[in-house]
C-alpha cells in the first residue's frame, strides 16, 4: 500500500494529488490499527464516534503525542518486534515508544534514503 510511494518523485507531486493519495493510505492504516490494536479502536471509538474513514486529512482520528509516553499502542504480535524506538523529545516527561515491525523499520530507512539521497544526491559524501 505505502510501497507506491517510493516509485514517486520525492517532491513531485501537486499538493491535491499528494493529499488524496496519501488519505486512501492513511484510511487503510486507520483500519489496520483499529483491527489490531483493541486500545486505539477504543480509542478511536471514544474520541472520534467510530471514525472508519475520513474524506479529508484533517477529519483522520488522531492521538495526541503524550499517550505514547504513558501507553504502549501496538498493531502487531508480541513476536513480530524488531525495534522499539524510544524518545524524550522536549518535554523531560518520560520516553515516547514506538513499536515496529521489521518491514515498518525497513520502509523508515528506505524513506529516509530517499529523501536524503534527493536532496544530496545518490553519492556518498566523504
């Protein structure tokens, strides 16, 4: 589904099309964790009425960042982490945790390489 991206130009696209592509992905992924995450469709459910679908980015359900200091929301298996990314960010109030899968992690450094090498270009710097 977000794999599409990636045979995108980086910053090609016109900001309607970039929106409503990245809506449908989005909605996909708010199903996905409501499906597999009992504690964001509670969430969900609570906070946004039962929000399955949004027609406009700014109508996603969404969570504040503290609750990733104080919860752990995870979409997969207990078997299936590969890494938890931990943050103190700026507040001091405890680490963020953020689970991840090996194929989340590896699309969060193919991302990155991404975006980096179309900026700097594909040559390693010295």
């Amino acid at each position: 589904m977000i794999e599409k991206f990636f045979d995108l130009p980086t910053f090609g696209l016109e900001s309607d099309q970039k929106n409503k592509m990245l809506l449908d992905v989005l909605n996909r992924l708010t199903l996905h964790h409501s499906e597999n995450c009992y504690d964001y469709k509670l969430i969900v459910k609570g906070l946004f009425n039962n929000s399955q679908e949004a027609h406009e980015i700014a109508d996603l359900p969404y969570l504040p960042v503290n609750i990733f200091k104080t919860q752990q929301l995870k979409s997969i298996k207990h078997e299936d982490i590969y890494k938890t990314m931990k943050s103190s960010g700026t507040s001091g109030n405890g680490n963020s945790q953020i689970i991840l899968d090996k194929f989340t992690s590896n699309l969060q450094a193919k991302a990155l390489r991404k975006t980096i090498s179309s900026i700097f270009g594909e040559n390693r710097s010295p």
